[in-house]
C-alpha cells in the first residue's frame, strides 16, 4: 500500500542564528571553547609593511595590528565566533572581508590580499597644493591635515580623513580623495597653522589648494632692564628702570624699554639667539648675552638686566695766587655730593686731586680753600672709561679788610652783576679815602675823597666781566696815608644760558602727588677773555609765568641750585590734574635766565585715580557650541576700560595672578590675542589683567576663565540584533556610549544617520539607545555616529552590516524526486540553494513558524 506524506521545509538566510539547544550546535558556550586565530598577507603589486588592520568581533568591538616584514599579519587567542576584517594603507581603498567564521581551535589563513589603488578608484579627485615657510626656511617638520567638511543645522562640522606630513623638498603635496568639501590646514610647531576650507573636489578632477605659506610662530622674549642710579640722599634705591633702552637681538629685530625698565620683543624665530642691551651713558657688564625662545610662547628673563653707569677719572692742580701753601683746599662737582681734597706737599703752594667712577657727562668744578675767592668758573666732560685733566686752577686770595658789593641789587658778597659797587671798608671815621684798581693809584696822583658815613664807599668797575682787585687807602687826621688795602670782585653781567626743567623725568603723567622731583640743568660759562663767573647760585620755581617790571617771575620759591629738586604742591591746590612749572637761574651776582624760554617750562599731569574697567571677557572658541569653551590655545581678548584724564592706557595680561608682576604692560586694545599657558594640557584655563594708566596707577587686577579642551569625546557605537553582522531589517537599533571628561558632552551631541547622508543630519539630545533607518536595498551598510562636546570636538564611530531584507528559495528534492517512497525514513536534498544559506527547519503535515522554528546547520 502506498503512503503519501506531506513533507514542508523551511529554509532562513544567514541572519538565522541557530539555537544553542539545537542538537548539532557544540555543547560548549563559546568563550570556553578553544581559541582560534586569523592571518594572511597584505600585498599590492608591492608589499604594504606598516598597514593599518583592523579585526572585529560580532559585537563590532575591534582589535588592531600592522603588518611586520613581508606584509605579513596575524590574530591570535581568538574566541569562536564571526569576524570582520579590514585593511587600511595609505594610497589603498579599505579592504573588507566580512563574515570570516572562526571555528574552536581553528587557524584560518586568508592567504594574499590585495587592497585596490586609489589611483584605479575612477570616482575619487585629486588634491594638490604647495606649503612654503614665511622666512624660505626649508619645509620641514609640516603636517598636512585633511577634514571632511559638513554644513548641516546652519552650522558646520569637521571631520578627519587622513593626516600626513610632508615629504617633497619643494613643499608640495598630492592625495586622492572621495568627492566632497574639505578643510585643509597646514602646520609646522614653529609657525602659524594655515588654513584653507571650501575646497570643493569633484570625481577624476585636480583641486589646486594653491600655496599654504606659513607665518613664523611668534617666539617672544620680555624682561627687564635696570640701570645703575647715581647715589645721593634722593634716591631710595641703586637702581632705576632703563627706559629709552634698547634691547636688540641678532636678527635686527629691536624694541625700546618701558618707562617702568620692561620690554617685549615679538616676531622672533625660535631657537638660540644673542642679544645686546644698549643706553647711551651705560653698559651691559654681563654682554655677550643669549637666551633660547621657544615657539608660541614667551621667554622671560630670570632676572634684572641692570646696566651700568659708564665712567671716567678726573684729575687736576690747584695753586694758591699768593704763593702761600695750599691747605685744606677742596675740590667738588657742581650740583653732586662728589668732593675730592686737594694733596699737596707740606709748605707747596700747589696740590692735586683727583676723582674716580665719575658718570660720564658735564661737570662745574667749584674749588674752595679759605682766605681765598672760591673758583667757579671751570668745566670738565668725562668720557667712558678715561682720565680727564682739567685746566689748571689758581686761587685768588681774599686779601684786605673791606668787601664789595654791587651797589644796586647785591646778592653775594664778591660778585657784582653792576659795574656801580659799593666798598664795604671799616677805617678810622671821618677820614678821607681814596680807592682805585691800580695800586698806585696813579702814580699817586689819585686824590682823597670825604669818608661816607657807615663806611660803604662808592666805586665805579672798569667795564669789563671777570675777576677785579680794587686797593683802597686813607689818611688820617694827622695826614698820615695808610697802606694799602685791596679785595677782589667779580663782575658778572652775563646771565645763565640754557635754563632746562623736567618734571619727574619727563614723564607726561604721574601719580606722585604732593611731592613732585624736578629734574633742572643749566649754565654759567666764562666767555672769551673772562676768566672767572660768579656760577649757578639759586633756582627759581613758580607756577606762573608772570613776570615782574625786572623781568623776575613772581610768587617764586628759590631753592639753592641742584640738579635735583624736590616740590611740594601745595595743600591748596587741587591734587589731580595738569601742573606747570617755570623756572629762572640765578648765578652768584644776580643775573637771571630768560624764563621765557621753551626749555624753562614743564609741566606733568597727577593722576591718582586707576582707569575704569568694564569689560574682561575671552570669546568662545570657534568652534564651541557653548560658552567658556575652546579648543584652541590662541583665544581672543575682549577689553574695555575708560580714563579720566586722558591718558593711555596699558594692560599687562599672564596666566596666573602672580605672572603679572613679570608681565610686559602692552598698549591696551579692546581686542588683544592670547595664547594660553600649558596648551599640551586641557584644563580650565586662566587669564589675568592688570590695567593702568600712564601715571602708573594700577586698577584692581582682573581674571577670567576658559576651558581648553582639544580631546575629542570618547564614543563607541554597537548594532543590536545583527546575526553574523547581517540584518534583515533597514531599521537598526544601535547602543551608544559616549563621553568628554573635560568639556562634558554638548547639550545636544549627538548625529546619528546612513554615511551617505549624515552632512544633513541634525544634532540631537544623547540618547543610550537609539534607532537608526538605512537605505532599503539590499547590501553593505555603514552608519555613522558623530558626538561633539561643548568645545566643538567631534568624535565619530561607524557602524558596518549587511542588509539582508530578502527571505532564500531553493528546491527541496524527497527521495529520489518521485511522489512516493518505500521506506519510512526519506532522505532530502536542497537545491539551487543560495550560498550564504546555513541552517534549516524541516515540519511534517504542518505550517512551519520560521520564528519559533528548531534549525539545524546546513
């Protein structure tokens, strides 16, 4: 009797994953099952050593490698289990090779393969350019960094494709690319990056970036210079800042130092240099100098440069007139302290002095010794590093018992600026007197004159400037003639020259307040045929010009001469604010400069007050999609402070509160580039400012913060329910996991989407899960996951699968293809089966659910 039976066979593509109950699976879970491993060889026309390989488990978690000697590669300790494996070399499209199925225990050999030539990919364009250094330094060291460029959301993002750098000695770059839009960037550590985005490459085209030159990464040295200070009761300290030096290094670049003794020279090549520091009047004893800069940063001095004072010797004799020894004589620098005794042998009527370390310039030697006329009228100049003899100085001596004075306006007894003088004489009352300045008194023939009552005898100089001896005689009321008395004047008629003030150096504006230092210079030189002045005496200060029916300013202070001068504004007057000041020089005999002149005013501005700050901020990075974030060192300053008085104002900018005092003051801008300390470091970043005035008032110092983050998120992206890497379904659930230890994750930081259109995605809020819908054809699959932080750094991962969406067909054969068979146990055969089928159901006079079905591997 023949039976018939109902045979039904359900068969399921390789996305059907066999039950572990199933019979024919290995009984062991497969991380106890023995490793395996997976090796071949990389090779295309030429053996790629160095290649990029890349292994990934069905969970799509990946393991790397490069290829060794031969191009050879291998995976060992491997668990059991489906594995995709792709080949990255440079010049090569990536090679893949899904679905290698690794049994326990098995070694699989994929023997030679062969990563296609991107020049053979017809598709792809080709990117050419050039990279030149600014100062023709040869191009090396320079990295080429090639981006993806997207513009979606209204904003636009970056990502890698491939950095390099340069190898040709004349700059030039070649490297294929799929068709899109990129941002090329150029960078070399002591230079400027270069940047160049919008390059658009199409399919089989060349796209010319043209010629990236790059600038010199400023290297900049700062520090500061003193100099040496004259020692006197005036001066606080030994030391003064050196403004109006000049710091020159030896490239020819050179800069002027501060008027607090500060500088900063930028522009400058990193590397060793020599430098120099040079002010007229002064040395540097520790030159030669150098110092090593470092690109992109600041090299500031250790210490002080303090340069010193050039100096000289002045040396010269002294001899009495009258012949008698000189003793005790002194010689001394007009307006210093300097004062040098003059030697001499016991009982010689001529000594010498000398003085060392003198600063170099002009000097008025005055030389005293009593019983003789003070000697005002000579000067030396010393030069650096010599001994200066002076002219020879003889004393006068002060012979007699009367003294003369100018008769019309005296001043100082000895000096007359009128040829009318007045002789002081103490003889016998009521007896004539006769005076003359010839000691004959012609020939005798002078006759006496009546005695003035208080003894000041009217006398009449001859008209010429210079040292005068007058004799003077009387006779008694027995007509007895007395010998001859005489003294010495000198007339001065000329006035002092070259009156010159200056208000706290010249400053323009000051915060010393009441007490302000003066600074005056002047002189009162013998002319042709004069042999003696009567020199600086007395200076007149006032606060205003006008000047008197005499030509003397009025409401003066005098003060006696120096070079130094300290004033004090009055309680009465207003503190701040513009003050001016004249002057008038006065010599020993009365005569008075022209205050008038240009160079006998000054006048400075008191400023207490601080500028007013309003604004410190640092912009955003240019990339940071939200506020206080960077991933750039170099950020930009916003600043806005007001002055009073009109002065200008400077900013000192440092990384921490305590650089500050070792900051460079900077002409302020309301905007001002700044490159963060630590760059190789993110952190939360510090920025300081210190504003002041001209007048050296500083306001209260200001900070603000910023957070350099140029790291990237961390990100990692699995597919769900892949079966050996295949999905039937376009819509893929896939787990993400991301994180930005620094910056934190942006509110938004997400972009999920197919590779091919993920530049217009959307950024969306984090998600762990997600789901994601490809393309609906059948086919290899790769989407994208992008995450950014808030500085703007985007990480990307990308998730590969086949898309298997169409159920396989075969033929099932019963027996031997008959509809009847004689025995119970009926053997089947597939046929026309597709290859990637690998397991089945089998159901007997019944449906099959290929869901809940049992399958068996094929």
């Amino acid at each position: 009797m023949r039976r018939a039976f109902l045979l039904v066979v359900a068969l399921c593509a390789c996305d059907a994953q066999p039950q572990h109950s199933n019979p024919y699976d290995p009984a062991t879970p497969p991380a106890q099952q023995a490793p395996g491993a997976i090796q071949g060889v990389v090779d295309s026309s030429v053996v790629l050593t160095g290649a990029e390989v890349r292994l990934y488990d069905s969970n799509w978690t990946a393991r790397s490698t490069q290829t060794g000697d031969g191009g050879a590669f291998g995976f060992v300790s491997l668990t059991p289990g489906t594995y995709v494996l792709e080949i990255h070399a440079d010049g090569f499209q990536v090679l893949t090779r899904p679905s290698i199925k690794l049994a326990a225990g098995q070694i699989i050999d994929l023997g030679l393969l062969t990563p296609e030539p991107l020049s053979q990919a017809l598709r792809q364009g080709v990117l050419v350019g050039k990279v030149v250094l600014a100062d023709d330094a040869l191009p090396w060291g320079i990295t080429v960094q090639v981006e993806l460029q997207q513009v979606s959301g209204g904003g636009t993002s970056y990502v890698l494709v491939t950095r390099f750098e340069l190898a040709e000695p004349d700059g030039t770059f070649r490297v294929l690319l799929d068709p899109a839009k990129y941002r090329v960037t150029a960078t070399q550590p002591a230079y400027v990056s270069a940047v160049k985005p919008d390059l658009l490459l199409s399919s089989g085209q060349t796209t010319d970036c043209g010629t990236f030159v790059l600038e010199l990464n400023p290297a900049t040295l700062s520090g500061v210079i003193e100099m040496e200070q004259i020692p006197d009761p005036t001066h606080s300290s030994l030391t003064a800042p050196a403004s109006g030096a000049s710091v020159t290094l030896d490239d020819g670049k050179t800069t002027t130092v501060d008027v607090d003794g500060r500088f900063s020279l930028g522009g400058l090549a990193a590397g060793v240099h020599g430098y120099q520091v040079q002010l007229a009047g002064y040395h540097d004893a520790g030159a030669p100098r150098s110092v090593t800069l470092l690109a992109g940063a600041t090299s500031v001095l250790p210490a002080p440069i303090v340069l010193a004072i050039d100096r000289g010797s002045i040396t010269g004799s002294v001899t009495t007139g009258d012949g008698k020894p000189v003793d005790g004589a002194s010689v001394s620098l007009v307006g210093t302290a300097w004062e040098s005794r003059v030697a001499s042998a016991v009982g010689a009527a001529q000594g010498v002095f000398r003085f060392d370390q003198i600063p170099i310039g002009t000097y008025g030697l005055i030389v005293r010794q009593s019983g003789y006329f003070p000697d005002i009228g000579k000067q030396v100049t010393v030069t650096a590093d010599s001994l200066v003899e002076a002219e020879p100085i003889t004393l006068a001596a002060a012979h007699g018992d009367f003294v003369i004075n100018d008769a019309l306006d005296p001043v100082t007894p000895g000096f007359a600026r009128h040829e009318d003088v007045l002789l002081q004489v103490a003889f016998p009352a009521a007896t004539p007197v006769r005076a003359s300045e010839d000691g004959s008194f012609d020939g005798g023939a002078l006759a006496f004159g009546p005695y003035p009552a208080g003894g000041a005898v009217p006398f009449k100089l001859a008209a010429r400037e210079g040292t005068h001896t007058v004799y003077a005689q009387y006779r008694d009321g027995a007509g007895t003639t007395s010998p001859v008395f005489s003294t010495r004047v000198v007339l001065d008629e000329t006035a002092p020259a070259s009156p010159g003030i200056q208000v706290e150096g010249g400053a323009a504006f000051t915060n010393q307040s009441p007490l302000l230092r003066l600074t005056v210079s002047g002189s009162d030189a013998a002319g042709p045929g004069v042999d003696q002045t009567a020199g600086l005496y007395q200076v007149l200060v006032s606060r205003d010009p006008t000047l008197d029916e005499d030509g003397k300013l009025v409401q003066a202070s005098v003060h006696p001469f120096s070079l130094q001068i300290d004033y004090t504004v009055p309680s009465t007057e207003e503190a701040e604010g513009a003050k001016g000041f004249w002057i008038q020089l006065m010599d020993g005999a009365g005569n008075l400069s022209n205050a008038a002149l240009a160079s006998a005013h000054a006048s400075i501005v008191v400023d207490t007050h601080p500028p007013l700050i309003t604004q410190l901020a640092i912009e955003d990075g240019p990339t940071a999609v939200a506020p206080h974030y960077t991933n750039s060192p170099i950020v930009t300053l916003n600043l806005e402070a007001t002055e009073q008085f009109g002065d200008s104002i400077r900013v000192k900018l440092a990384s921490s509160h305590v650089g500050l005092d070792s900051a460079t003051w900077q002409e302020y801008s309301t905007s001002m580039a700044w490159f963060l300390a630590r760059p190789g470091v993110d952190e939360v970043k510090e920025v300081w400012a210190r504003f002041a005035d001209l007048a050296g008032t500083a306001a209260p110092d200001q900070s603000v913060s910023i957070t350099l983050d140029t790291m990237p998120p961390s990100l990692s992206a699995t597919a769900l329910g892949l079966s050996h890497g295949y999905s039937t379904s376009p819509e893929v659930s896939l787990t993400i996991a991301a994180l930005d230890s620094t910056a934190g994750l942006a509110d938004e930081p997400l972009k999920v989407a197919e590779a091919t259109s993920i530049a217009g995605a959307d950024w969306v809020a984090f998600s762990a899960t997600t789901e994601v819908t490809v393309s609906a054809s059948d086919g290899p699959k790769s989407v994208l996951v992008q995450a950014r932080d808030r500085a703007g750094n985007l990480s990307q991962a990308t998730v590969s699968f086949v898309l298997d969406a169409t159920a396989p067909t075969a033929t099932l054969v019963a027996g031997d293809g008959s509809p009847y068979y004689s025995d119970w146990s009926v053997p089947l055969a597939l046929r026309e089966a597709p290859s990637d089928v690998e397991a089945y159901a089998v159901a007997l006079d019944g449906a099959l659910d290929c869901r809940s079905a049992t399958y068996a591997p094929l």
